[in-house]
C-alpha cells in the first residue's frame, strides 16, 4: 500500500504540475482577453440577472438562480476552509494574491463554459435538459472529438466518488468526532439519510435544497468572518500588505530563499483558488446546463458569479481571518489553521463555526456532485444507469465516513485533474464560438 501510494502521489504531481496550473490559468487569461474583459465588465448586470432568474418560464429544469446555487452547492466545500488555510501555510500570505488573480480570470471560463452548456444542450430518455463539456464537445466538436467527451464523462463519473462524496463525507465525520465527540457510524447514518432524501428526489429537489441552503450558509459564514475582521480592523491595511508584499517577494517562513518562497506563494495560490471554484475542470456547466434560458450568453454571465462568490467572498473571508488573527505563522495546516484562527479571536465560539461551516458546506457538495456525476455516467450508459448509480453514490457515503481515505483521495485527485484536459481543449477549439456569442449579444442589447 505504502508503494501504490508513493506511486498515486507521483502521478498526482504530474497531474497536477505546472504544466496543468499554467493552462488553467492561462486560457482563462486567453479568454477574458479575447472577451474584451466583458466578464469585468459586466458583473453588475450579471447580479441583476441572478435575481431576476429566481423565476422562469423558457425551457429548461430548474430556474438560472438555481442553477447557480446548485453549482455553488458542489463548489463551495471544504476546500473554502482547509484549502484556504494550506495555501496560506505553504504559500504565505501572499498566496491569497494569487488565488484572486485564478479567480478573476477563472470568471471568464465559467463563463465560457456554462454558455456552451447552454449552447449544446440536449434532452434525454426522461425530458431532462442534459450537457456540459461532454455534450459540447460531442455536438460542437464533433467527428474526431468525440473519445473526449467520453474521457472527460469517464473521469467525472468516477472522481465525483472520491472528490465530491468520499473525502467530504470523511472531514464531517473527522471534524464532528473532534469537536462532538461523535463515532463516525452515527455521522455516516444521518449523512447518508440526509443525502439520500434530497438526491433521490433528483435535481429539482437538489436545486430547491441549493437555492435554500446555499445562501444561508454562505452569508452566514461571511457575518461571522466579518466579526472577526471587524475585531482587528486597525490591521486591515497590515494583512492587505501582508498579500501583495508576499506575492512578489514571498514570506520569510515559506522558503530559504526569496526566488522559492515567490514560487510557493505562486504554486499554492494559484492551485488552491482553481481547487476552490473549479473553473476549468468543467464541473458547473453540467449544473448550468438544466437552467431554465433560452439565452447562453446570460446564464454564462450568471455562472460567472460563481466563481467570484466562492473565492472572491467567501475565500477571503477564511484568508483575512487567517491573516488578522496570527495564526499563519503558527505552523497548524488545513482546517486545523482555520480552526485556530477563529478559536483564536472568538473564544468559545470560533471552533464552533469552522466546524458547523465544513459540515453544511460538504454535504452541499455532495450533493451537487452527485448531479455531477450521475450525468457523466448517463452520458456513458444512458439512464438506466441513473438508479443505480444513485444507490452506489449513497453507498459510498459512510465508506468515505468510516475510512482512511489517503489512496482515495489521490486517485480521485489524479481523476479530477485529468477531467480538465478535455474541458480545457474543447474551450479553447470552440473560442471562436464564445467570442462570437458574445459579440453579437452585445450588438443586439
């Protein structure tokens, strides 16, 4: 076992190299470019548009505010705390530049993909409205393309067991055992009934779940980051110069040197914030892809938000708390930072809400990635498969709880960053496509 997993934490690395962070990073660059920084542009509109899509009556599944939450609801996870955390005590706080600037960017390739979601969607056996990057490779690509369609459905299908329900199901059972004194058995029981009341009703009963859960627990997280920020606002400016200082000369504890300590803040930034709001891996157009819209181009604009919520707002939040409080500097790592950090400036208290926020925020992602996934096995076996695989992602529930995950995780995390390369290719050979889109709603407007 020792062997198989040196050998998964080599091909990991590999994965996720910088190869793979310097094109992520870098078509969002291309695209926001070649958008005529139209996402910058336009998140103003894009808000009105959020609101106005709490209803709708064009074709589709579920409203565009939904679709929205519902993507949010697989995004923001526990990466949002414990990622967060990693980066600053790897990178310093200069990671935290690095992770806005990911996320900036990324803006444009959610919206990138959520407009081709849109664009080439189709309906199923059960008149459901189906797509993501599999289904625009298939009708946008075509011909030769289409094995990368079955690539990407392959990896989705089975890197949603272990990013999107093993590894979450585990830090609730870890993180409720610590705090509670819980046995992992009970929390697996009562995550698996929850899970299963809103999963077996399918995506409309998740997005109902998302659209009511996913506000509430984000804005809430963000008033009780805003305490403690508030708390300390004489060091505001001192944490602001913390980031952009460590961005380009790095941080003393980080690296022996500055060239290594500008890298890492570089390297852990930049892979946190895609981690975080998965811009890129093509996750979320497969959510956007059921809205409720005759319209591409808005619902694209609207998937944008996303990414601006998740690391923008709430990945600040965790960062600035990090930062204000001290406990960078520590030497704690993952959610235990974020836990000192909080614990650190609301006594009693601050434990309570790191713990509570990664509970509700990895059953959410279980949630949506269970959407995720059941669609990219639908695509490979059609929808018989969707009851089955329902029951084997409930299955997989207390598992995950119960578990060791170490071998679990990498394979998952291999899967989830070989998933990327065909959402990535397909974006940039149908770029002429969003440009075009794009263009010509703005004449039309």
């Amino acid at each position: 076992m020792e062997q198989l997993e040196t050998i998964l934490n080599e091909i990991s690395s590999q994965v996720w190299g910088v190869f793979m962070l310097a094109m992520l990073l870098g078509i969002g660059v291309y695209l926001t470019f070649g958008l005529k920084f139209f996402t910058f542009r336009k998140v103003t509109s894009a808000i009105i548009m959020l609101w106005q899509g709490r209803k709708s009556d064009q074709e589709g599944d579920i409203t565009p505010f939904q679709a929205l939450m519902t993507a949010l609801s697989a995004t923001i996870g526990t990466g949002n705390i414990a990622g967060v955390a990693t980066a600053i005590a790897l990178g310093g706080p200069g990671a935290v530049f690095w992770m806005w600037l990911t996320a900036l960017f990324g803006m444009a390739t959610k919206y990138a993909e959520a407009l081709l979601a849109v664009e080439y969607r189709e309906t199923d056996d059960q008149g459901l409205h189906v797509g993501g990057p599999m289904y625009y490779i298939k009708n946008g690509l075509k011909g030769k393309w289409n094995w990368l369609a079955v690539a990407f459905a392959f990896f989705g299908a089975f890197a949603a067991f272990g990013i999107g329900n093993m590894v979450q199901a585990n830090s609730v059972a870890d993180a409720v055992q610590t705090l509670f004194q819980v046995p992992p058995l009970y929390t697996a029981i009562i995550l698996t009934l929850l899970s299963a009341v809103v999963i077996l009703g399918g995506i409309n009963r998740i997005a109902e779940v998302a659209a009511g859960l996913v506000p509430i627990m984000a804005i809430s997280y963000i008033i009780c980051a805003l305490v403690v920020i508030f708390m300390h606002y004489q060091e505001i400016p001192h944490a602001l110069g913390l980031i952009l200082k460590g961005a380009f000369s790095g941080t003393a504890a980080v690296g022996g040197f500055t060239g290594a300590a500008v890298w890492a803040a570089i390297r852990f930034g930049v892979a946190r914030g895609i981690f975080s709001n998965e811009a890129g891996l093509g996750s979320a157009p497969i959510a956007h892809a059921a809205a409720k819209t005759n319209d591409p181009v808005q619902q694209g604009m609207i998937a944008m938000l996303g990414t601006f919520i998740d690391t923008i707002l709430v990945c600040t939040m965790t960062a600035l708390v990090i930062i204000l409080s001290g406990a960078w500097s520590s030497g704690v790592n993952g959610a235990a930072l974020s836990t000192l950090a909080f614990e650190t400036s609301l006594p009693g208290i601050g434990s309570y809400v790191v713990v509570l926020g990664l509970v509700v925020f990895a059953f959410t992602t279980i949630l949506g990635w269970s959407y995720y996934g059941e669609r990219c096995a639908e695509y490979l076996f059609g929808t018989k498969v969707i009851w089955p695989y329902r029951f084997l992602w409930l299955c997989a529930i207390p598992v995950g709880a119960m578990s060791k995950l170490t071998i679990v995780w990498l394979v998952a995390d291999i899967l989830n960053g070989l998933m990327a390369i065909p959402n990535l290719i397909a974006l940039v050979l149908l770029s002429p496509v969003i440009f075009r889109m794009t263009s010509h709603y703005l004449r039309t407007q």
